[in-house]
C-alpha cells in the first residue's frame, strides 16, 4: 500500500486571482462548425501569451450533448477584462450576440475576494448557477461582468 501524495499550493503571490470557466454547448449542426473554428481561434488566442492568462485548460463537459469549454486562471480581474474587450475577443463577442451560430454559450467567474459572475447565453437547460439560483436577464447593469461582480 502506498500513501497518498497529498499537496496544495501557497497563493499569496496571486491575492487577485481570477478563474473563469467559459463553456459551448451544441444545439445544431451548424452549432458544431461554429465551435469547432472557435476552437481553433481560441488556441491561437491563448498562444500568444495575453497579458496576466497564467492558465488555459480545455475540457469536455459532455459528448451528448456535445458541450466543451474551458478553465482559464487570470493574474486579476483588470487583465481579463483587457483582454476580453480588446480583439480578437471583443469581435468574438458581437458576432456571437448577433447570432449565436447553433451554440449556448456560459461563463462563471470566481475571484479570491469570494465574488462570483456568471452569463447564460442561449443555453437551452439549467446549468451551474442556474439550476438553484433565480434568474435574471443580462440587461442594464447586469448586462456587464464588472457590474454582476460589484467591481
């Protein structure tokens, strides 16, 4: 018999820490194109190294439905949000919200001060935050990550 290898980590060089898990969800053929060549654009995104993304891990959530995402661990908060309103981000981000393309597609954010944020977009079934908390439209002031954040 052998013991367990038991660790964890020291965070304090991180106090701003932010992870953000972000997922798609296929509800179409269409839907499949569309993730598949997010995908790739995605990668190259993450390849060239965004200020304060310290890391990047994809993972498959469900193969029937086929849903994907993603956990990304971020320096803070300031450094995501650059990077989320600058391209090729924030032309990801119109062209989805002008047609979704086949795909749901959520985020749930989670910093060391304790807060959390979430959006649903699209997505046909409860999930994470949505199947036990109300639910809200993402509109006026909690149309932003900041603002459901309280940053």
């Amino acid at each position: 018999m052998t013991a367990v290898s038991r660790n964890t980590v020291d965070l304090s060089a991180y106090p701003d820490l932010v992870v953000i898990y972000l997922g798609l969800r296929v509800k179409s053929l269409r839907g499949l194109a569309r993730m598949l060549s997010l995908g790739s654009e995605i990668q190259k995104a993450v390849d060239a190294k965004p200020d304060g993304l310290l890391r990047h891990e994809p993972f498959y959530f469900s193969i029937f439905p086929l849903h994907g995402g993603m956990r990304q661990y971020w320096r803070d908060f300031d450094s995501l949000e650059k990077w989320a309103k600058a391209l090729p981000h924030q032309k990801w981000w119109v062209d989805f919200l002008k047609d979704a393309g086949g795909v749901g597609f959520w985020h749930e954010t989670y910093f060391m001060n304790g807060r959390m944020e979430a959006v649903y977009d699209d997505m046909p079934d409860a999930l994470g935050f949505t199947s036990f908390a109300p639910v809200v439209e993402a509109r006026g002031p909690m149309f932003s990550a900041r603002a459901r954040a309280g940053r």
